[in-house]
C-alpha cells in the first residue's frame, strides 16, 4: 500500500514536531497538521521560527523547510481526514478531572470525538494510527466506534506510541532508539503495519523498528513512562537519606551508575520530575491495575508519585525552614519555570508546586525562565485553584533579565536545569542580593565551591 497523504490530527507537543520530521523525511509524502485551535495553526503558520508555539532546539529550521512545500498546517480538519490515507490521532488525554476514575484515569472523550469525526466524514479506507499516550485496549474502543458508521468504509487501527524527551525531541525523532508499531494479527492488520513501517523506514534502521501486537505496544508506553519516573522517585528518595546521614546523592548515584545492571541514565536527584507524561501515564497504570483488582500492583506505582509530590514539598518547607521560618514578604527568586531545559512546556512543572507553597507562606516570587512568559506563569497557578487570580498576580512578577530578577532577593532558586544559568555572573547577583543569600540548587546544576567562595549559603538536594 503506497501512502501519498497523511493527516495528523493534533497540532500539539507531539504532533506538530513528529510530523515535521515525517514531512523532512518523506518528500514525496503529503503530511497535514489539523486542529481546531485557530491561534495555534496560525502559530504553526508564522514566518517568524521564533513564533511557532513549540520550542525545540532544530525544530523551527525543519519546519521552515518543509512548511507549504509537504508540510501544512490546517484548521480544515474534515478536508484533511477525507484525503488521508493514514490518520494520525495525537490529541490531549489529559488525566480525569470529573466522574468515575477522577485524579487517575485517562479523559478520552477527545479520542472518541476524532474517531466519530473520521467515521462520518471517510469515503475510504483508512489507517488510524494511536499516537496519544492512551490506556491499554483503547484500540478496540476505536474500531467498535469507526466499524459501526455502516457506510462500508474499513478501517484498521495500528499502536504507534512516541518516545519522545521535551527537549531533544528532534534528535529522538531523527535518531529514535526504536519506533513501535502495534496492529491485529491478520493479514489486513499487517499489511497497514507494513505500510507504516515503510513511512518510518525512509530513516530509521528497519531493525530498530518494531512491531507487536495493539495490546502490546499501547502498554509499552506506560511502562516505558512508569520505568523512568520510577528510576527518578528512587534516587530521590535516597537523596533524603544522604542528608540525613551525610552522604553525597551525587557520589552514590555515580557509585551506582557505574553497574552496567543499573546504568547511570534518570539518576540526577532533583526537586521531582514534571512535563506531561510521567505522572499522568503512572495515575493512569495505577487506574488500570484497580480495575483489574490488582491492588498491590497498583500500590507499588502509586508509590512513585507520592515520593514524587514529598520530594516538592520537601524542597518547599526546606526554604522555609531555611530562612528563618518565615518567607512572608521575603522575595525568592525563581531561576527557571518549565519542567526541563530545551522547553517551554510547564506541565506539571515542580516550579508550580513550590511556588504555590511559597506563596501560600505569603512569599514574593520572582520568575526568569528564558522561553516561559508571565501569561503562562500565571495560567499555571491560576490552575490550581489554591488562590484568587488577583492574589496570584499580586504575588509574582515575571522578568525578562535574570539580573533584575534576583536583585534584592533573599534567596534564589533553581527549578530549571538551563545551561546558561551555569554561566551567570554569580558574584554579581550575590552583590546585589539580601545578606545572608541563600540559593537552593533543585536540579543540582551550579559547582557548590565556586557559589560557596562568594558567600553564598548554597543547598544542594542529597547532600548532607
């Protein structure tokens, strides 16, 4: 089966780069981005790369290259599914905030309104292609709803969770450690795997490309995610142990690193992980294995997010704790807002987390992150629903320069890894800081002898 015209339906953090790729890649290819989010499309659509709503390094030139020659972008959502040979679903499933499965179950009504949206408007066959992280044997959801339009249209549904880090989203996707592709075992099931497979194939190592059964693959991503953020709340927890007994975390995390059973990768202690996978993948796990009444499977994840949400409020009540016990009119500046460095997501960002603490103690927070802007900073607390817009607003000011934002501040804190933190004129800030000035290192990002030398009270997460 040749594909000429793919749709992907979802302009979001993982649509819009993995289709640029896709475009990049397969010249001959006609890729379309749609969403119903006219201010996005028209982001994605901006002759300016500094305007398109996603920041990725390299993200931006490919899409300047491939954009309006075999990559479009489009609100025209029916007009692309009524063209596409394979239709990529890569909408939010966002975790349940309502009914049965509250706080833990994955929110698919997106998903069904894509399908019942591509079963009206079909005339031929089609390959739907999972993108979103969704809940093992969503798969037959989606064929139950696309097989019963009557109007004889087949459709066959194919696994094709992504891999991808916020941040290196380029490189994964160019380089990729393995692409996995789920579909029936039937021959219709493999001949719309292959047709896949052959898309992928015109840069990734047919070997690294791997194909399993629907089940198989669409479980594969949540445990993938629940691995990771597994390694992570374990090395966290063991940060609290050094600090208690005067261990380095980062001497036992390299000690322990070096055991190839172990390896060294998502050991870095910090103040917790964020973005919009882990904890949402793992509370969906967790939801899963309740359903099954596997209760003690579902404790053992859960485990994870909790050390995830202490290790915040550790580092929160720590500043307090710190600074007299009291923060209450006190600035505290806060040196980055996304989760990680190399993006602009916020997502479950820890910064969140502590700040809402800080301000909760009445605390004066003082933002730069280098790709963030105030609107998101304060869509982001406005969110949690802790305090009034107004008060929120009140209580934050967002910078543009890192020197303004640590100026006259009590203590500062690293929330984001940036490299260029790292190369801040440190003695200058701490000149112009309140006297002691403390800075509490989450991400463990800045050389302790160096800060230590200026004058700074510097505290690292796991190191007694």
């Amino acid at each position: 089966m040749e594909i000429k015209n793919i749709c992907c339906i979802g302009a979001g953090y993982v649509g819009g780069p993995t289709m640029a790729i896709i475009a990049q890649k397969c010249p001959n290819i006609k890729v379309t981005v749609v969403d119903l989010n006219e201010t996005r499309i028209n982001a994605w659509n901006d002759s300016n790369p500094e305007n398109i709503p996603i920041y990725e390094p390299g993200l931006s030139d490919i899409v300047s290259e491939t954009r309006n020659k075999n990559l479009f972008f489009s609100t025209e959502v029916e007009k692309a599914i009524d063209l596409a040979d394979i239709i990529f679903i890569s909408v939010n499933t966002p975790t349940k905030t309502y009914g049965e499965g509250k706080g833990m179950a994955a929110d698919l009504k997106y998903i069904e309104l894509c399908a019942r949206q591509i079963a009206q408007v079909s005339k031929s066959d089609k390959i739907i292609v999972e993108k979103s992280t969704l809940p093992v044997r969503t798969a037959e959801a989606l064929k139950s709803i696309l097989d019963s339009t009557g109007n004889g249209v087949k459709f066959q549904i194919l696994s094709n969770p992504e891999f991808l880090a916020e941040g290196t989203a380029v490189a994964d996707l160019l380089n990729p450690d393995r692409v996995l592709i789920g579909g029936e075992n039937s021959q219709e099931g493999k001949t719309a795997m292959e047709a896949l497979v052959n898309v992928y194939a015109n840069w990734v190592p047919r070997e690294r490309i791997l194909t399993t059964n629907v089940w198989s693959s669409e479980l594969s991503k949540l445990t993938a995610n629940a691995f990771l953020a597994q390694r992570v709340s374990s090395i966290n927890a063991m940060s609290e142990l050094c600090e208690k007994t005067g261990a380095n975390v980062n001497e036992v995390s390299r000690a322990i690193g070096m055991d190839k059973r172990i390896g060294n990768k998502f050991l870095q202690s910090s103040v917790g992980f964020g973005g919009s996978c882990f904890q949402k993948d793992i509370l969906n796990l967790v939801y899963i294995a309740k359903s099954y009444g596997l209760n003690e499977v579902a404790d053992y994840w859960e485990q994870v997010i909790i050390m995830n949400d202490y290790q915040k409020k550790r580092f929160a009540s720590n500043i307090v704790k710190t600074l007299y016990n009291t923060v209450a009119d006190k600035k505290i500046t806060f040196l980055g807002w996304a989760f990680k460095k190399d993006t602009n997501d916020t997502r479950e960002s820890a910064a969140i987390y502590v700040a809402d603490k800080l301000l909760s103690e009445q605390a004066n927070i003082s933002i730069f992150d280098p790709k963030v802007s105030e609107k998101q900073v304060l869509f982001d607390l406005n969110y949690l629903e802790s305090r009034s817009t107004e008060k929120n607003k009140a209580g934050v000011i967002v910078h543009s320069d890192p020197y303004e934002a640590c100026k006259d501040t009590h203590a500062i804190c690293i929330l984001t890894e940036w490299d260029e933190f790292r190369t801040y004129d440190w003695q200058k800030i701490y000149d112009n800081m309140k006297k002691p000035a403390f800075v509490f290192d989450g991400r463990n990002l800045l050389d302790s002898d160096t800060l230590e030398k200026i004058g700074f009270n510097y505290y690292q997460i796991g190191v007694g």
